[in-house]
C-alpha cells in the first residue's frame, strides 16, 4: 500500500476496508498553513490525526455499527507551497475527483482557508449545497492581515458564491461580521437564502435546551457540507488550536447536532481544520480524530441520496 501517507491509513485500516475502488469515504489530508496569526503548527495536524486515530474503536455504540465498512480510503497527502488564492483551484480540482468517483471527501486541515477550493468543486455538484459550520470564530472579514483569503475570511468568500451557510458556537467576531449575519434565537429560527449567514452563538445555545439539534436541522440547506474547526470545542477540551476561546462547544452536544444534521439532511463532504498537535496534548488528536469517525458514523446512518 506504497501510495498512503507515512502517517498510515485514517484508522489504521487495511484493505479490503481502505480499497479506494469501494470506498464511501475518502480522507484527504491538507497540510497547508499560510495565514495563521497567531501561533503556529496546524500544518502538522493531518499527520497527528491520522496517527491518533489509529486508537479509535471502530465499533460505535452509538449507532451499534461498524461505520468504517462503508470503506474509507486514505489518499496521499496534498501539499502546496502557494498562498491560499492558488490552493483553491488546485484543491477545486483534487475535490472535483473524488466527488466524481461518487465519493465524500474528508479534507483534514490544515489552517481553515483550505475549505473554499473543496467547497467550489461541490457546489459544481451539488448547486443548492450549504455549510454547516463549527467555530469559535465567524471568519466572515472581508480582509485580515493583508489578505481576503486567510483563514478569517474563508466563510466571506463561500457566502460570495452564494451558498447559505449556518454557524453554530462562535463567540469571537468582529462588529463588521456580525452585521453580516443573521443571529438565531428560540422562535427565530429560519433558513438563510442562499449567499446569507444564520449564527448559532455560543452563549444563546443554552435558551435552546434539548431542542437544539433539531432547531438546527431544521434551518439547514441540502445538502451539507460539513466544516469544522476545532476551536469551535471549549479551549479546556480544545487547547491545542492557534485561537482558543473559552465559552465554547462541549463533546456530546457537538455530537448530537452532526447525528441530528445527517438524519435531515445529506452530508456530502467535511472538513476538520486548525488542530495544532501540542506535545503532551494528544488528547486533542485523539478528540479530533474520533470526531471525524463519529461524523462518518452519522453521515452512514444518515439520510441518503434520493
Ligand atoms: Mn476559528
């Protein structure tokens, strides 16, 4: 198996489970860092989730399922030296195939300004596609730090190629984005036109109680695509991030809201990015590899192409 990553296929599998000719899913591993502003190191994140995640059962108690035989094939790792600008069509493309092989790309960041090359090449697809987005951050600025294209603007160049997007735990915006964006509240929730923004924030979840999944589900365009940054997680769960904040998404309730996404709508592609694999931390690894297989998970037992 000479064409996958040193870091091993994502769960350690062998074939025929990892086969690229019947595979559901594919993982696409991006270790791309240009923009970061803060601190720096995500560029070594898709190697660490690969390797954590060869520690993740692959029963899940959830579903009482095995979602790995669906098949998840593990492809080299997609380098690019260029600024973002040029990383979006050349990811663009590298997504278009895997799309056209009728699979669901599972791009592992990487800093987040990767998601807008991938999500061009499904919105070729999938026309009416919409982002459900994790994040502490809105990453809706025009422009930041000399660029229109790092990771704080990426969710300002997908709402510019019309596609509706809902955010869920940003708790860190400025004033400009929040003009931009429409906030949920109980009893306010509807779905955003394509080319428009819905935000969960993170201290208006508690007033939803239970009823968040579904409040969530139900203003969700179809079908998804699923991006989401770890900094989304409390910092106390998710400190190995270039910008924690605290405030931020718990494990089960982040769980719930995938599950309940998948049953309403069809998820055809995710990204998982800004993990900053920390010494000592490798609980964050861990945390985000089985977030990735916990979503797979959802999208098996999920709702499916008509
Ligand atoms: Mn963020």
């Amino acid at each position: 198996m000479s064409s996958f990553p040193p870091e091993g296929a994502f769960l350690g599998l062998e074939p025929p489970a990892c086969d690229p000719a019947r595979a559901r899913f594919a993982v696409l591993p991006v270790p791309y860092e240009k923009t970061t502003t803060y601190a720096q190191g995500t560029a070594q994140g898709p190697a660490a989730i690969l390797t954590a995640s060869a520690q993740v059962e692959l029963y899940d108690e959830r579903g009482e399922d095995e979602p790995y035989e669906a098949g998840i094939t593990t492809l080299p790792p997609f380098p690019f030296p260029g600024p973002p600008e040029a990383l979006a069509p050349a990811l663009e493309k590298k997504v278009g195939e895997i799309l056209g092989r009728g699979q669901v790309p599972v791009i592992l960041g990487g800093e987040h300004s990767i998601t807008l090359g991938p999500l061009r090449a499904v919105k070729r697809a999938f026309p009416t596609v919409g982002v459900l987005h994790f994040d502490a951050h809105g990453d809706l600025r025009d422009e930041y730090e000399g660029t229109n294209y790092g990771h704080g603007c990426v969710m300002r160049r997908v709402l510019e190629e019309k596609v509706a997007i809902v955010q869920v735990g940003v708790r860190s915006l400025s004033s400009e984005e929040a003009a931009i964006t429409r906030r949920a509240r109980p009893g306010a929730v509807e779905k955003p036109p394509a080319g428009e923004c819905l935000t969960f924030y993170a201290h208006d979840l508690a007033s939803f109680g239970d009823a968040l999944p579904s409040a969530i589900a139900s203003c969700l365009p179809d079908p998804i695509y699923l991006s989401f940054d770890v900094d989304g997680f409390d910092s106390s769960l998710m400190p190995a991030t270039g910008t924690p904040e605290p405030g931020g998404l718990l494990w089960e309730p982040v769980l719930r809201i995938i599950d309940a996404a998948a049953r309403a709508r069809r998820i055809v592609a995710m990204d998982f990015v800004e993990l900053m694999p920390r010494p000592g931390l490798h609980a964050c690894e861990f945390l985000t590899a089985r977030l990735v297989y916990r979503a797979i998970g959802s999208v098996v037992r999920g709702k499916k192409n008509p």
